[in-house]
C-alpha cells in the first residue's frame, strides 16, 4: 500500500472507531483547534496516564492539581504577557495570517529556521520570493501575536487560561517546600488542560487550542545538579541523541550514547538534567514506541528560550507530519522562582546544599509531554495494513480493551448467556472486557483489531458441552481452545508476560 493510501486510511480509521473526532463542534462545521476524544480515544488516554502516575510513584513523584485560570500578575511575573507571542504573516491582499517560522520551514526545509530574527525572516522571505498560498500577493511585515487566552473573573478582574501546566506548579513552591519536608529534590508533577490561541492551527490533535499537558517539575540546588545520586543508577543507559552540533552539519540520524558518555563529552552539562532526559525516555518506552523512530533533539543556542540553559524535544518519526514533538525536557535554572519571588513579595531562597548557611533559590528541571500528541504517534506507528486487515498493534495494556467476548450466535439464550457470565467475571478480576453478539465473528474480529484488542474470546456450541472456548490472539491471529475456568489466570498471565 501507498503511503498516501496508508494515510488516508489511517485518518479515516481515527475518526471511524471513535478515537478522535472533530474539528469540534462537528454538527456546526467545526472550530479550529478543537477536538474531541470517543470512547476508544479516552480509554487510551486514561490508560497512558495510569501507567505514567504508576511509574512516576515509583520515582518518588507526587501529583497536584491547579486551577486553569490565574489573574494577570500570574504571567506578568512568568514573562508570558511579554514573551509569549508568535511571528505572524499577514496577506497585503486577501488577510490569510500564517505562523512566519512554520511557513519559513515549510517553504525552506533545509534551513535552520528557530531562532531567527523578525528581520532575518523577512528578509529571507524576500531573497526567495515567498508570496501568499492562497492569491499569490505580498506579505506585510512580520507582527507579534500574544497567545495567551484573555478572560474575565468577576465583573472587572482580568485573567488568563494559563498556556501551560508548569507556571500553576511553581506557585505553589513553598506549600511543596513545607509537606514535602524540604527533601530535595522535591518532585512533582501535573495533569490538565491547557490553553493557546493558535493563528491558524493544522495538523490536528498535534496543535490545538485547547490541550492535555503532562509536566514533571524538580526542584532542586546546583550543587545536586552536578552531584546527583540517581543519576549512577542510570548513567549507562543509552538514548539516541542529537545534540545541535550535529543538526548544524544536516545529521538528522541520532546517536545512542550513554549518559555518563554525554556528561563527559560535554554534550550534556549536569548530572541530574540527564537524569530527566532518562525519565522522559522512560515513560515512552513503557508505552512501545519502535526504536527506530524516537529521538531527542537538542535545541541550539540561538533556538533556546531565554531562560533556558538546555533543552532537548522528545521526537517521533511520523509518516504524516515527519519528526513529531512529544515531550520537551528543561533546564529552566531559577528563573520562574526568582520571577514569582519578585512580583509577589515571597522569598524563595532556601538553604538547600551541605552547608545550611548557605541560601539559594532552587532550579527547576522540567519534563513537559504533550499527551494529545503521544496519542497520535502511538496510534500512528502501532497502525499497520496487511493484506486488507487493519490492525492496531497497541501494547496490550494500552488497548482501549484488553478481552472482547463474543457468542458465536445470539439466537441461543444457553450460549449468550454463557458468554456475558464470561464477560462479567473477567471484569470482576479488573480485565477490561467488552461484549459484542452483533454481526458476523469476522465482522466483530475486525471491529477489535482497528481498536487494537490484543485477545477475543468465543463462545460456541461446543462451549455448552465441553466447557472451553476459543481465545483468538491480536497479532498472531492463531486460536488456542481453553477451558472457561482458566480463562481469567490465561489472560492474566499473558499480559504479565507482554509486560516483560
């Protein structure tokens, strides 16, 4: 199959089996940026965040939650009312706006875009001619374009849906500080929505206005940075790394490198920032990610926000979309700290290192994962078309669900019967399981395959008399008998065993 056909077959699947839909509200033609997520999409999503907290317990992390909407002293002190902005173009002729940078990348893809000047892409875009998609008419001059949501709470106060999930997080620094019981470094994280009003959002759930953020933030001092003690557990492990060196000789291809390797080549700096390179990672490869389409990308110096002493994007490899940003991992220094101490009154200096005379304000590494845009790529690269059949080739503990249960026929009340019992007591032994008696067993087997049901079972005549049934497997699609007593400790043991 053609990679357009794959595409269009793909994107038709999405919406078909209840993953994604939209623009949303579809039924009133959509608005950009909006969509929303069907059965099949949310059981993903709950199922990624399940594995994600689970994991991150087990790394001595602990959740909050904050309000979506802050007053506007919130990202006056972030820098978001003055920083957070894009470069727009906008048609002299017939008023298309497009984001200048992702224009300039589309148009140019073998230059180095990020980073460059207003001026510097105006200027490019003249030396090449660049004129409007839509009429083929000159661009006005590059403008700022704020994306911050403006709201109002109350009958005068002024607000903003916040862009991120990280500024809420910091705010609550010295409530952290004190249950936490100052054990640095503290580690914390957030799930919730997030607000940004895009020029012209494409590429659906990958730039939204309305979006899930998932950020792991630590606190921490810069003697720990440089002496971290986690990071010995790790620092064999190999990630495929790209640091800007090499994207400045056209390498696009990673290299696997150790982390005590890019700690004593200099391509990393500290010892605990890798650590949060090794974190991000992590929580990926636990959701089954091929190898070979991952990637961390490190940003260059002239790309890097202001407050940032390093940063490297979380990347996979997509056929629709190319190099697919997930997770964005920060060295953000104490920037957010300093800049809430300041417009608040607060002081946030701490005695944090060995000698308790010593006072600083912490440092703040982040892990950023954009979780509408994992839930992309993930079905994107499990989605394989083979001889006519669909198949989704979730890990088995991400498939919206894990067991289908079908009757062979639903004209026969002992088989039906027999077969929802089933369904009910893998359900009563926390396997997610879904009945289905409608159309044809290879009708319903393929309904389960575009949803990605690692195992289906059937209930058959010969069920009623020999008390076994068929369990037919995803990927293999080879089909064992077994008796109905041990259908539950089966299912068990194969997901333990697709776990290891």
């Amino acid at each position: 199959m053609k990679i357009e056909d794959n595409i269009e077959t793909f994107n038709s699947l999405i919406k078909r089996s209840g993953w994604i839909w939209g623009p949303s509200p579809e039924i009133y033609g959509g608005l950009a940026g909006f969509y929303s997520y069907g059965p099949a999409g949310m059981a993903l999503k709950n199922n990624i965040l399940s594995i994600f907290r689970k994991e991150l317990r087990s790394f001595g992390f602990g959740e909050v939650e904050c309000p979506t909407v802050m007053p506007e002293i919130v990202w006056e002190a972030s820098g978001h009312l003055e920083r957070f902005i894009d470069p727009i173009l906008k048609c002299k002729k017939c008023g298309s706006v497009y984001r200048a940078d992702k224009f300039l990348k589309d148009k140019l893809p073998d230059m180095m875009i990020d980073g460059l000047s207003f001026e510097k892409m105006e200027q490019l875009i003249k030396e090449n001619n660049l004129m409007c998609p839509e009429c083929e008419s000159d661009f006005g001059k590059i403008e700022e374009y704020n994306l911050m949501l403006k709201t109002k709470v109350g009958t005068d106060s002024t607000a903003f849906l916040r862009p991120e999930t990280a500024t809420t997080t910091y705010l609550l620094f010295n409530r952290l500080d004190q249950v936490m019981r100052r054990q640095y470094p503290l580690k914390v994280f957030q799930f919730g929505k997030a607000y940004r009003n895009e020029i012209s959002p494409r590429q659906g759930v990958l730039r939204m206005r309305s979006f899930d953020q998932f950020e792991l933030q630590l606190f921490i001092s810069k003697e720990q940075e440089m002496n971290f003690d986690e990071f010995e557990d790790v620092k064999e492990s190999k990630l495929p790394l790209l640091d800007w060196r090499l994207q400045e000789k056209n390498i696009d291809i990673p290299k696997l490198t150790s982390l005590e390797e890019a700690i004593d080549n200099k391509i990393l700096k500290k010892p605990a920032y890798a650590y949060c390179l090794y974190i991000g990672y992590y929580l990926i490869k636990k959701l089954g990610y091929p190898e070979n389409v991952v990637r961390f990308r490190q940003h260059s110096p002239n790309e890097r926000a202001h407050y940032a002493d390093d940063a490297w994007d979380l990347e996979v490899e997509t056929e629709q979309y190319g190099w697919v940003e997930i997770c964005g991992i920060h060295d953000r220094t104490d920037y957010d700290l300093r800049r809430h101490g300041e417009h608040s009154g607060q002081n946030f200096e701490i005695a944090m290192g060995s000698d308790p005379k010593n006072k600083e304000i912490p440092q703040i590494l982040e892990i950023a994962y954009g979780i509408d845009r994992i839930i992309y790529t993930l079905l994107e690269t499990n989605f394989n078309v083979e001889d006519g059949r669909i198949n989704m080739e979730l890990n088995t503990f991400l498939a919206p669900n894990t067991v289908a249960v079908f009757p062979l026929v639903r004209n026969k009340e002992e088989i039906t019967n027999l077969a929802k019992k089933i369904n009910s007591e893998l359900q009563d032994n926390l396997i997610s399981s879904f009945y289905d008696e409608s159309g044809s067993i290879g009708k319903r087997y393929r309904r389960q395959d575009e949803l990605g049901t690692p195992f289906c079972i059937t209930i058959d005549y010969d069920s009623l008399e020999d008390q076994e049934v068929t369990i037919r497997d995803r990927d293999s699609m080879e089909q064992d008998r077994v008796p109905i007593s041990e259908i539950t400790n089966i299912i068990q043991e194969r997901l333990i065993k697709s776990k290891l």
